[in-house]
C-alpha cells in the first residue's frame, strides 16, 4: 500500500462480517499511515478491551491520541457514542431550539435513538462525515458494526430519512389539538378499540407522545434528508475506498463475494479485499520439510499441518481469482501471538505493506 494510495484517500471504509478482525485491521491500517506522515483517525464501534487499551480510548468517547507512539505522522483514535451523536445532530439540525428539549425529553425519541433499526449505522456515519466535514484529519478510517449485509448499514440513513419524511410525519401531527391527521383518520374509519388496544400496550401516553414526537422533529426533517445526501455524496467520492476484510472459513468467503458485488452495485469505490488470519505467520507453505533435525512425529505433524493449510491455500487461491478482477486481494497471516499493544499493530501494518509490494 504506497503513500501515494493514501494521499489520494480521504476516508477509508471497512466492512465485513463480525469476528474477522475487521477492528484490528483498521487499527492497523492507520499505523500504516501515521508512519507514512499523514493525520489519521481510527473511529471504532465495539473494540475489544486490549485494543481499546492499546490505542487508548478504553472507557472514554473522545477523539484520543494514542499513546506510546513514534510516528511521522499522528495517530487518533475515538470510539462512537451513539447516542451522544444522535443527540448532537439533532440539536444541530434544530438550531438549539426550545423543541430540542422537548425531543430529549420524549420516550419515543428514546427509545428511537439507541433501539431503531439502522439508527446505530446512521450515528457511525454521522460521525463520519462530522469529523470529514472538520477537515481536522488526513485520513479517516472508519470501522463499521458488523453486519450481515453490506448495503444494509450503507443503506440506513436512507431508511431513517424516510422514516421522518413529512409523507410519514404528517399523519402523525395535529399541532391545533383538533382529531385530523393520522388520528382522524382512525377515528373516522371507526377504529377507536384499535386506539386503545395501542393504549393498553404501550401506555396511555403513547398516542399523545407520537403525536408531540412528530411536531417537534418537523424542523429537523429537511437537514436529516440534507446530510443523508451529504453522506452518501462522501460515500461514493473517489477519495473514499472500502476494505472488505474477511477470513476463512468458506462461509465466509462466500458471504465476502456476496458483499464485493452489492458494494459494486452501490456505486462504491471498492480498492481491497483483505484476507485476515489465513496461515500461521511461521508456516512456510511455499518449501518441504527437510528431515533430519527433528523427531519424526513433529515432523509428520508438521507435514499434516502444512497439508491442511495447503488445502485452505487453494481455496483462497479460487476466492482470490474471483476477487482480484475487481479489487486487490491481500493476505495477512495467524499470528502466534494475539495483537494486545502498538508494536502487534505495527507488525500487522508491515506485513500488509509486505503483501501489497508483492503484488
């Protein structure tokens, strides 16, 4: 990966299943370019504890220096607070207004901005185009909530913008206290058990709090639809790329294949596919043993060791002929030690460097 990649890149996005290393990866990628010069900030959901030690944000939400470092550059790092970023958007979009207490106040709106499907993927990617938007970075990476589907958290801010659309909204509104709108419309097609069906499930006050929710937002509902243009204008920039990281086993692949294409039919840059954990750093696959120097059952171990991840080789060979037409397909091996400081970044970091001059 060369510097002269990186300077072309504002934002690196990394995608995949869960449990692929897809945060140690991006972690990695932005020692890679700290060490190269540039400014760079990791934005992390869910990190494990050591790596949230490691990069030094455990137990806090703000953008951090990490420590310990002796880069050419600058590595920062921040986990997102999901809520902390719904609730900043929407005093923002409301312009600090007396209804942005009102819609803090509101259990509704409680309980949309942690619970609602596809709220998480539009904090994480308002987040990112918050601190994009600052100019304060050379490169941002951007470590995304492991989904089953790719599209799906490209996708949510599109979802949670139709969601408060006026076309929604107005049916829930009846700012004069009068039975209109969505209400009326009940009552007059005779649906009042339906009403308190409703009631009796949710509380006598929801019906009165949907309708106070939906008058409040009303003047955040154009800057939500702005900044989910704005977002996916970012998203699908040339400056923008997206890691599809994966690892073995076949399922896996398979489900990466899947992602490459819709990621491609979105209309978004993807530049790499990277293999994680595919081989013991210390098996050389590419030589035969060499008898004389052990005992003859390490050896035979050894020997059938090298047979199955000669066999996973060549499943990996057909994924990466598949892959490579479209993107670059790169390699990262198991290594024996689990990645717990800067310096097991640092390693991965040369090692993706390694496979990308190999190329």
């Amino acid at each position: 990966m060369s510097q002269d990649f990186l300077k072309n890149t504002k934002v690196l996005v990394c995608v995949g299943s869960g449990g692929v290393g897809k945060t140690t990866v991006a972690a990695s990628v932005g020692v890679l370019a700290a060490k190269q010069g540039l400014k760079v900030l990791v934005l992390t959901i869910d990190p494990a504890k050591r790596l949230a030690q490691t990069l030094g944000i455990e137990g806090t939400n703000d953008v951090t220096k990490v420590p310990g470092q002796n880069f050419k550059g600058e590595l920062w790092a921040s986990v997102i607070d999901h809520k902390k970023t719904f609730d900043d958007f929407v005093e923002r979009a409301a312009q600090k207004s007396e209804a942005v207490r009102r819609i803090f106040d509101n259990s509704l709106y409680k309980q949309l901005s942690t619970n609602l499907s596809g709220s998480q993927e539009f904090t994480s990617l308002e987040k990112l185009y918050s601190v994009y938007e600052s100019g304060k970075f050379d490169l941002i990476i951007l470590d995304t909530p492991p989904t089953k589907h790719a599209l799906d958290f490209l996708k949510a801010p599109q979802k949670l913008s139709a969601l408060f659309s006026e076309g929604v909204a107005k049916w829930f509104r009846d700012p004069e206290g009068k039975k209109s709108g969505f209400l009326g419309h009940l009552i007059q097609a005779g649906t009042r058990q339906v009403l308190k069906v409703l009631e009796t499930l949710t509380g006598s006050q929801f019906i009165r709090e949907l309708g106070d929710f939906f008058i409040n937002i009303e003047q955040w509902q154009g800057k939500l639809l702005q900044r989910t243009t704005e977002v996916q204008r970012m998203l699908v920039a040339p400056t923008t790329k997206f890691f599809l990281v994966t690892s073995f086993d076949q399922a896996k692949l398979k489900e990466a294949e899947y992602f490459s294409r819709e990621i491609r039919k979105g209309g978004y840059n993807l530049d790499t596919v990277i293999l994680n954990r595919v081989f013991p750093h210390w098996l050389d696959l590419r030589v035969g043993y060499e008898g004389g120097t052990a005992e003859q059952g390490l050896a035979d171990l050894y020997m059938q060791m090298k047979t199955y991840y000669n066999h996973r080789d060549a499943i990996y060979r057909q994924f990466e002929k598949k892959m490579s037409i479209e993107a670059r397909v790169l390699r990262i091996p198991d290594l024996v030690k689990d990645v717990s400081d800067l310096s097991g970044l640092e390693e991965i970091s040369a090692l993706i460097t390694e496979e990308e001059k190999s190329k």
